[in-house]
C-alpha cells in the first residue's frame, strides 16, 4: 500500500506568491488565464494550441483511437505552445481517467481501466493502488499530468442517471478507503488526482449535463455519508476536488455547489479544511448554462471559491475578458484572484511540471496482470441457479447486448468456453435493437440447450427493446445464466434467470474472468458494492 504524502501546499503557494514578487507582474488578464481548462478532440487541438500561447491554464483531452505515441506528441506540442507564452507556464493536460461509461476500449494509447464498481467489488485496497501508481506512469508517458477521478460519490439512489458504475459503492467507508488507494496511487505516479464531485453526487435522480439536479437530504444525512469518502482524501492530502453542478437546498438554497460560497469557501474550505485546488466541473453542462453564460459562471464559481475553472469548448478569451472585468469593477476581489493563482502554480511546481520530462518506462505487462486480478477477484456469483459452472455436455448460445464498441471485448468470453472444450455460439446485438434483429434473437436461441445472457446497463435507465428481448428468451423456459456487463442495478429486471453473475464492466479482462466462473476454473468471491431493490 502506497503511502500518502501531505503536499506542503503552504510552501509551494509562498514561492508562488515571492516568484510573482520577484518576476514582471502579470496582468489580471493573465493570471485569469491560468484559471481555465478548455476541452479539445485529440483529432484538432489547433484552438486549444492557440489557447496555450495566450497563456491558458490546461487542456482536457477528450477521448480518441490514438497510439500512446501519437497522444504523446499531441501533449508535447500543447506543451511547446504554452512554453512560448508570455509567462512561460506549462500547462495541466488533463483526462476523464476512471473507466466505466466515460471510457471506450480503443482511447488514446491507454490501457483498459476497470470501472470504479469492479474495484468495489473487488475490494482489494493493495492491488488497486499498484494499479493506478502504474496507470499515473502510463499517463506520465503519455504527457498526462492530471486524472480527473477518483469519483468519490456514493450512489445511493440506484435510478442514478449518470453515476451508477462510476462510484466504487454505497458503503462510504468503503469508498472512501478504496478512493484513498486509487488516491495514493496516483499520487505516486506523479499524476494530480481529482477526487469528484464534492459534495456528492450519488443520490441525484437527474443528469447535470441535461438539467440542474437537486438533492434534498439533510446536512446529517451528507455528512454521515457523502462526505465520509471527501474527508478521507483530504486527510490524504488529495491535490485537487471538483464540485458538483447540484443544488443541495439544506446547504445553499439558490446555488448549485460550483457557484456556491457556502459550499466551497464555507463547507469545503473553512469547515473541512481543505487547502488545495477546487476544480470546477465543466461549465458548458446544461445545469449552468441554464442559467448563465460559461463565461459568467467562471466568474461565479471564482467568487464561489473556486480556483481551476473548466470550460468545455467555449472562448476562453471571453471568459478571461469577464473576469478581469469583475476584479476591476470589484465584484470580485484581487486577492481572491490571486490566491487561485498562486495555487495553480503552486500545484504545478508539486506535479514536477517546471521540471524536464523524463519518459517513463514501460509498466504494461504489471498493468495488465493487476488489472486481471482485480476483474477476477470482482466477479460476483449473485445466485447460481445450479448452473454455474455451465454444464458441460450441454450447447451453450451466448448472447450478448452492448454498444458495438465493445464487441472486440465480448470475444473474450466466447474464446475462454472455446478453450475449456465448451460447445458454445456466441452472438453479438446492440442495445438499441433494430427491426428484425428480435426474430433473429429467437433463432440464435432455438437450437441452445443453456443460455448465456449479457445484459449491459449504463446507469438507471434500461434499454426497453433489450429488456423485451432477454424477457423474451427467459421466457422460453430454457436454463439461463444473466450476466449483468456493466451496472448491477439491471440484475431485478430479471428474476426469472437461473444463475446471475456481476462482472460490473465489459473489459477483456473481466470477459476473460467471467468465462473462468461459468467453466469453473474461478470461483465468483466478489461482494456487490451496492444494494439491490427485491
């Protein structure tokens, strides 16, 4: 188990502030700059590039098929225009780094990474920061300084629209002794972890990237709870917290956390002490945009006492432009300015970002057994149904539903009953079933003696044509196994399949282990992190 190391955020922010002394002024204009992090597709940076030699704070690279050479020389370009500033600031060059529903297998060079739940299931605090130390190396070597994740949330509302698999469980010791590891090893790796979304974000039954959630729970309620995983990582001295576009009524009646003073600068910062970075979450997102301009609202969380504002694809300029107009006016203060810039660079410094790169070594084969260890240890035997492991003189179809991305994934599960001497079929279907595709569902089934059934489920909502046609095929009466690929809230929809396994993502790993379970070389020791409805 890593070991945590405060950051000596004090020291770092004091030769900040004796650098800015001691160094030509920057202009309000240019210190607003370094506040921001605007999105871009790792296919066209060019205005992110131009962004960076105005002095821009970071770019968030959205997800790709690239090599992690070519993701690399896209990091040291962005790098180079930055260098070419007039501060000569290097930039945060960040990504949404926690598996599940905001990864594809095929992203920019990067090793495949087990959904938060697997490693809630899992439960194995030891491997899951050797995992992470050795994922912040390959997004060192990648030129990758900050991981947007862990998530902190607890998901306690299992209609939870965009959370679900992304939280490690509804236990908060759980996740947050688990977050801590994910924490730690990261930390280790030389990579800025973002624990997220302060104050919580599990109990929404609304998506912020649509509409403006509120979560009604007392102060009791989230502190006994929601923050439990948030207190840890500031007792482990977690560089950065993102906040949450939701409104929590018993803590700020009119603002969402992101532009709440009473959250941030009252609950997070004065309350629970935290002194390191606050790191918006992005303000293109409907539930500010609906209520402000992306500019305002950076202006606003600023106030708020946010220090790191992100941005998506807006103008970065015209958000520059608004807050230096704001702390000339006095509608915000200097010092409020100055105090989330000298943090900024203050966390720059601590990540070693003034300091020449040095390329990493190679840590796939490590990465790879880890993460295979944790997927095994993360299978979940919810019932067997006597059906498990799958008979052996029986025809096995196995068929699965998810988005087309992840049909390599599946091959995984086919090849491993192949090898084990299985007489087996395997089709492949969407989520979204297209006319026709039902009847030849049917047919795949007509000829199997034992069905293989993968269900694959974001979050709360289940696709109605592939909850129509797995009832379908239960309905036939044959033997069927239910494998639940990514969100084990879908596991009630089903109660008339025999045997039920929790895998909680469809990586090629976790297809490896849940062929393992239903040939009987594993034995399913996972726990289900989360509670299901009867």
């Amino acid at each position: 188990m890593f070991k945590a190391k405060t950051p000596a955020l004090l020291i770092g922010i004091l030769a900040a502030q004796l650098s800015r002394c001691l160094a030509a002024q920057p202009s309000l204009e240019e210190k607003a700059a370094q506040l921001l992090i605007v999105s871009a597709e790792a296919a066209d940076i060019s205005a992110a590039t131009e962004a960076a030699r105005a002095g821009l704070g970071g770019v968030q690279l959205q997800w790709g098929s690239y090599s992690l050479e070519e993701t690399r020389r896209l990091t040291e370009k962005l790098q180079a225009a930055a260098a070419g500033s007039a501060q000569k600031t290097p930039l945060f060059i960040a990504v949404d780094y926690e598996g599940g529903s905001v990864y594809i297998p095929t992203t920019l060079g990067l090793l495949e990474l087990p959904t938060n739940m697997m490693l809630g299931a899992a439960a194995d605090e030891n491997n899951t920061a050797t995992l992470f130390y050795l994922a912040g190396k390959e997004l060192k070597r990648a030129g990758i300084n900050m991981a947007f994740g862990p998530v902190l949330d607890i998901n306690t509302n299992p209609r939870n629209p965009i959370i679900g698999i992304r939280s490690l469980g509804s236990d908060p010791a759980e996740a947050a002794r688990l977050g801590g590891a994910i924490i730690n090893g990261l930390k280790a790796g030389g990579v800025i972890a973002v624990g997220k979304h302060f104050p919580g974000h599990g109990a929404a039954d609304k998506d912020s990237h649509k509409t403006l959630p509120e979560i009604s729970i007392s102060t009791t309620e989230l502190r006994a709870s929601h923050l439990v995983p948030f207190e840890r990582a500031i007792e482990l001295g977690i560089p950065a917290i993102m906040t949450a576009h939701i409104r929590y009524p018993a803590l700020d009646r009119e603002n969402p956390a992101t532009l709440s003073p009473a959250i941030i600068s009252g609950l997070l910062k004065k309350e629970l002490g935290y002194r390191g970075l606050v790191i918006t979450d992005s303000l293109d997102m409907k539930a500010i945009t609906s209520l402000m301009s992306i500019s305002k609202a950076a202006a606003a969380a600023l106030k708020a006492g946010a220090d790191v504002m992100l941005i998506g694809r807006a103008d970065p300029a015209a958000a520059v432009r608004e807050i230096a107009a704001q702390v000339r006016s006095g509608k915000i203060s200097e010092a409020r300015l100055d105090d989330a810039y000298d943090k900024v660079l203050a966390a720059k410094r601590a990540a070693g970002l003034f300091q020449p790169f040095e390329k990493s070594s190679p840590f796939d084969k490590a990465y790879l057994e880890i993460t295979g260890d944790l997927s095994r240890k993360a299978v979940t035997l919810v019932r067997s149904g006597g059906l498990i492991p799958l008979p052996k003189d029986k025809k096995i179809a196995v068929i699965i539903f998810s988005p087309q991305r992840f049909a390599g994934n599946a091959i995984y599960l086919y090849r491993t009953l192949l090898e084990s001497g299985y007489r087996a079929s395997q089709y492949f279907f969407g989520i979204g079933l297209r006319s026709g595709e039902l009847k030849k569902i049917t047919r795949a089934a007509a000829d199997a003696d034992v069905l293989v059934l993968g269900s694959f489920q974001w979050t709360g909502a289940q696709n109605a044509s592939q909850r129509e046609a797995i009832n379908k095929l239960l309905g036939t009466g044959k033997p069927a196994v239910l494998l639940s690929l990514m969100n084990p809230y879908d596991i009630p929809a089903y109660p008339e399949a025999g045997g039920v396994i929790a895998l909680y993502g469809m990586t090629a790993p976790s297809m490896t282990a849940a062929g393992e379970a239903l040939t009987g070389q594993l034995a399913p020791a996972g726990k289900l992190p989360v509670s299901l409805s009867k």
